[in-house]
C-alpha cells in the first residue's frame, strides 16, 4: 500500500508541475493573441491543477480505514492524468 501511495503522490506532484508550466506557457500565448480557446485551456489547467493539489493533500493526509484498492485506482488514474498532461505539454511546445 506504501508504494502505491507514494507513486499517487508523485504523479500528483508532476501533474501540479506540468500544470504550473503550461499555464505560465499559455498565459504568455494568450497575451500575444487574445484567443479565447487559450483563455478557456488556462481555466481547464486552473481547475485541473486545484483537483491535484487536493488530491495530493489527501495523499499525504490519508484518510484511517480507506479501502486500498480505492488508493490503487487513484494511484491508476493520477499516472494517466500526468501522462496525458505530459502529452499535452509536449503538443503546446512543438
């Protein structure tokens, strides 16, 4: 159950990190063109990176009496989240 927890923790952490840089990169997107498409992606990334930094609290406040395959489909969905940020990110770069 430890390493489990602690591979949702570190997916959290990336997922914050990737989040901050692509909102640092589309706010500087959208002071060049004024999209709204650009605005509406830095409000997704807003909302996406408040659900990670609530998840991560969890994660390091975890809750007595959680059942552990709650943990291991958390653990599941935070890896694909930070993979698809990853792409993302990689996409907005090229």
């Amino acid at each position: 159950m430890t390493l489990i927890l602690d591979i949702a923790r570190l997916a959290a952490v990336v997922n914050v990190v990737l989040l901050g840089v692509l909102i640092v990169v589309w706010g500087r997107l959208y002071r060049e063109i004024r999209s709204t498409f650009t605005l509406g992606s830095i409000v997704f990334a807003l909302f996406l990176l408040a659900e990670n930094a609530i998840a991560l609290w969890y994660y390091f406040n975890p809750t007595p009496g959680l059942p552990p395959f709650a943990v291991e489909v958390m653990m599941v969905l935070q890896v694909l989240e930070a993979l698809a940020i990853a792409t993302l990110l990689y996409i907005t770069w090229q």
